[in-house]
C-alpha cells in the first residue's frame, strides 16, 4: 500500500488543516516540504501547474485542495471520521464557509502591514518582495477578492461572535462532535495566531479559543520527511490506482476520453491540462503523462473547480 505524502511548507495555513486532520486519524505520513512561491518544479512534474498548497500524493494519485483530501483521508482510515453520520452536509457546508469567508477575512487581517512588519521581520527585503508579488498573481484572475482592511476589522466580531455562540451551546467541538468543519476553521485562525498583532483577535473569544487549544491538540500525526525527488521517484514506479465506478453523467456534457483543462475558480487558477478519466458528484481525474513523474491522475474536487475543452 502506498503512503501519504504530503506536500507542504509550514507556514501554510491550509497545509495545517491538512496537518491537523492527519493528527485527528491518527496517521503516519511523509512531509516534503516544497517551496512558498513558484516555480515548484518538483511538485509541476505532478500536479500539471496546479499551484496551491498542500497537496495529497498517494502513489502515482495526486489529490489537489484540502475539501478532497479529507475526503481521501476518511477513504485511507474511516474512524475517527471528518464526516459524522447525519451532518455530512452541514460539516462541508460550514467548512466550505469557513474555507472562503473567514479564510479571506484572516488574509487582509494577516496581511495588514503591522502584522507583515513581524512575520517578514527575519526576511531580506527581496525575499518579502517576491512573496507579496508571488501572493498578487495567486489572486488574479479568480473570483475572489481580497476584503479590505476595514471592513475585514469591522466584521471580524460578527463572525467570531457567531462561532463563540456555536461552542456555548454545542459544546466541545461545532457540531458537537469532531467534524471537518472544525478542521476548516482552526487553521484560519492558526494563521492569525502566528503574530501578536492578530493573536487577540482569537483570544478575546473564550469559548473560541479553548476549542481552538482543543483542535490544535489534535497533533500532525507521524511525519517522516521525503526529498521532492523522491516523492517524483514515487509517482514514477507506481500505477494510479483503479478508478471509481462512475454514477453521474456530466450535466456540462463533458465526456470521459476527452481532453480538458481544470483550474479553480476563486484563486490560483492556472489550468491543469489531461485527459478526463472520471468525472463523479464530488471528484473529477484528469491523466497526465510527465517526462519524469510518469502516468499520474490528478484529482480536484468538483466544487470548486472548473473543466474547459483544450
């Protein structure tokens, strides 16, 4: 059976959503780190030009966004499970929220110069240059866009006070037990905590705060570190796996056999080029050949993401 392996670096925050659910299964897995910004030409050689972080390889499968890589990690060890019985639903629903809301509000509170002013504050000024220019070609071209400052510091409250009201009358975890969800929002508000300009914007909530202690405590799991040309190495030796059993003709018409481009819709959207191989209610699988990494499919949520014809 092949292992997971994650493609990372630390100071992702959706990479420690992947990190934190890894630790939530309980689940041994290889961690290379790759580079923050472009070019990353290791993980190119697998994903086709998807740019986002992290991403899941098991073998020659390469699963892009973290919505589908829980889903793979409930397919590797089902209990624990992200999904609870009854609350699927409501769990991605919230955790799509979460992904997109909150995540956009953290970015322009993240971002606002006090707070660069410290996590850059190590970095020569060419390093932060190519950061901040890397992050403005990240959101363009999407339908995303960045909340301003004021209104991200206006609305944070609301927001907040609505979690804070959740966990007083859920409990321990959103739902009441562990779901996705909870994974999703930790790891907007694991990005605000890395500086004390944005670390009072979770703290001033209690109840937030001590669920938040209680996620993070969930742990990474078991990483053991692998070299990029390693994991290429991988990719290359292995087979993808068999494909599902498909149930859903495309309502857009698109046909397995064809060749297509898929690209997120909101941010990083440079396409990812292949043949369609299946195409399901929440997984679509293009083929690709690469020069070094071989046959690999690369797996992108539905939602999310958009297919056009080549």
């Amino acid at each position: 059976m092949s292992e997971l392996i994650l493609h990372h670096y630390p100071a992702s925050l959706f990479a420690e959503k992947a990190r934190l659910m890894l630790g939530f299964k309980g689940l041994s897995w290889r961690s290379v780190t790759i580079p923050p910004i472009i070019p990353k030409p290791d993980l190119t050689a697998l994903t086709g030009g998807y740019r986002k972080t992290p991403v899941l390889q098991v073998g020659a499968d390469i699963y892009c966004d973290t919505s589908l890589i829980a889903r793979r990690l409930e397919a590797e060890k089902s209990s624990p499970t992200l999904f609870p019985e009854g609350q699927e639903f409501t769990a991605a629903s919230l955790a799509g929220w979460a992904d997109s809301v909150l995540f956009l509000h953290s970015v322009s509170l993240v971002f606002q110069p006090a707070s660069l002013a410290i996590r850059f504050a190590k970095l020569p000024p060419e390093a932060v240059k190519a950061f901040v220019a890397d992050r403005a070609n990240l959101f363009s071209g999407g339908s995303a866009t960045r909340v301003p400052l004021e209104l991200a510091q206006y609305q944070w409250p609301t927001l907040m006070g609505r979690l804070e009201t959740q966990l007083e009358r859920n409990g321990d975890f959103l739902l009441g037990i562990p779901s996705i969800a909870d994974f999703s929002v930790a790891h907007t508000l694991w990005f605000l905590k890395q500086t004390p300009v944005t670390a009072a914007l979770v703290d001033d909530y209690p109840a937030v705060l001590s669920w938040y202690q209680r996620i993070i405590g969930f742990g990474h799991g078991a990483p053991r570190e692998l070299s990029s040309a390693d994991a290429v190495e991988v990719a290359r030796r292995a087979t993808p796996a068999a494909l599902p059993q498909a149930t859903l003709t495309d309502p857009a018409g698109f046909q397995v056999g064809q060749q297509v481009a898929v690209s997120a819709v909101d941010y990083g959207v440079d396409p990812v080029r292949g043949e369609l191989v299946f195409s399901g209610y929440e997984e679509i699988i293009l083929r690709r050949e690469d020069e070094r990494a071989g046959v690999v499919h690369v797996h992108f949520p539905r939602y999310g993401f958009q297919i056009t014809t080549i």
